[in-house]
C-alpha cells in the first residue's frame, strides 16, 4: 500500500514538471515571435520622404502625317471646244513610238523617262502635246454613214397611252311597283306552318323578288308579315317562274312584289 502512495506521488511531481516545461518554452516562443514582428516593422523603409505628390507629364511625339499619293497627270492636254479650234488631229512635239509596242525596237535605248506621250498614226508635229476635242452629242445621237458631220438624233418614243379601265355595263333592272302575282306563269302556294295553325294565325306576307332576264327569281327577301308565316312564303317565291321582261332588243331584270295570304280554313 505504501508503495503505491509513493509511486502516484512521483507521477505527479512528473507531470507537474513536463507541465512546466511546455509552459516555459511555449512563453519563449512567443516572445521571439513578437519580437521579430516588431524587428521586421522597424526594419522596413517604405522611403516615405522620397514620395511626391508632384504630376510628371511625358511629351508626346507626334505621328509624321501621312504622305498622300502622287498623282501622275498625263501631259497630253486636251484644248478646251470651241469653234476657233479647227484641228481634228493630235499633235504632238515630237513622233514617238509606244515603248510596250513588239514591232518598233528603238535604236538607241536609255534610261531617262519619256516626256512625249505616243503618237497616234495620225498624228502630225507642232508646237505642243494636244489632242483633238471630242465631238458634244445633246442626247443620244449617231453619225450618219456619208461621214459629213450630219448628226441623226434619235429619240425615245413617246410612250404608251394608258389602258382605259372598262367600263362595266351597268345593269338594267325594270322596278315594278304594281303586284306581280297575275303575270306568274308558276306561282307555287306556300305551306301553311304547322305553328301557325296551332294558334290560328292569318296575315299577308309582302316578298320582294329580283326576276332575271330568262323570268326566273333568283332572289327574295320579306318586306313584311308575321315572322312565323315568313319562311314559307319566301320559299314559294323563289320557285315562281316569269316570262322574260323585252325592253327594245334587250331584256331586263324586274323587281317587283309578291303577296301571299295565309288564311285558315
């Protein structure tokens, strides 16, 4: 038993010295790390005294401008119309050749630039480099084949007169204001309406119908009468039949009345 008590005892003191020594050494530690820290911030020179507020401006150097192309203008000069210029050949200061023709070497080859433009084969030698004007034609114009200046001119024709709109016929339609029942040749009767008999309704029913020129009704519309007898009696309009309206030599349309009367029994 004593030995035990002993034994825990040493074990105590152990733990309680290794406990010292982490705290010891984990305190030196930190210490030299804070003193590094403060070392590095003193160490560091930002150079704040060699920093301005002073704007430095670069020069800039322009650009050489652009050199625009030459323009090579030709030395042929073309004298200006007019009647006091009777020439109608080129003239040239002296015949030459063109240098891109095959068949006419020179003899003496050099390097110097040609000042004479090439003659044309018609061309003769004077004072300057000129070519004769262009003949002014005021619109479209040829010459005539006896080649003695005579212009022909040629102009547009006129163009087309617009097609007239046709006209359409107008259509004749003979209005008829008296009743045409008498002049049917097939005047169907209506069927009385089953509903009609049920409440014992009676009444007239006025049809307009439109007859074409061959007598036959091709449309009917009420004018007036009860809505119930309606439907029957334009039914038996357009099954009635006339004989065909001669006006002159030519035969019409007629409009007129058609009346029907629905009476019981």
């Amino acid at each position: 038993m004593f030995n035990n008590l002993i034994e825990s005892t040493s074990h105590a003191q152990e733990f309680k010295r290794r406990g010292s020594f982490v705290l010891f050494t984990t305190g030196v530690y930190a210490v030299l790390l804070l003193l590094a820290g403060v070392a590095s911030i003193y160490a560091y020179d930002a150079h704040l005294e060699a920093q301005t507020t002073e704007l430095e401006v670069l020069s800039y150097v322009p650009l050489d401008p652009v050199q625009p192309d030459r323009v090579i203008v030709d030395t042929v000069r073309t004298p200006a119309n007019n009647p006091r210029n009777t020439s109608a050949v080129p003239v040239r200061t002296e015949l030459t050749d063109s240098v891109s023709n095959p068949n006419n070497v020179p003899d003496h080859p050099g390097t110097a630039p040609v000042t004479v433009p090439p003659a044309p084969p018609n061309a003769i030698i004077g004072d300057d480099n000129t070519n004769p004007p262009a003949p002014s034609f005021a619109g479209r114009a040829v010459p005539t084949g006896t080649n003695n200046g005579n212009i022909v001119t040629i102009t547009d024709p006129p163009p087309a007169p617009p097609t007239p709109a046709a006209t359409p016929t107008p259509v004749r339609v003979l209005k008829i204001s008296h009743v045409l029942n008498s002049e049917a040749k097939l005047l169907p009767k209506p069927t009385y309406p089953r509903m009609a008999i049920q409440i014992h309704l009676q009444g007239t029913v006025a049809v307009q119908v439109l007859i074409d020129e061959t007598g036959k009704v091709v449309s009917a519309k009420a004018v007036s009468g009860h809505p119930i007898l309606v439907p029957e009696a334009v039914r038996a309009a357009m099954g009635a039949r006339f004989s065909p309206t001669i006006i002159g030599d030519q035969a019409v349309k007629i409009s007129g009345v058609i009346t029907y009367n629905f009476v019981l029994p």
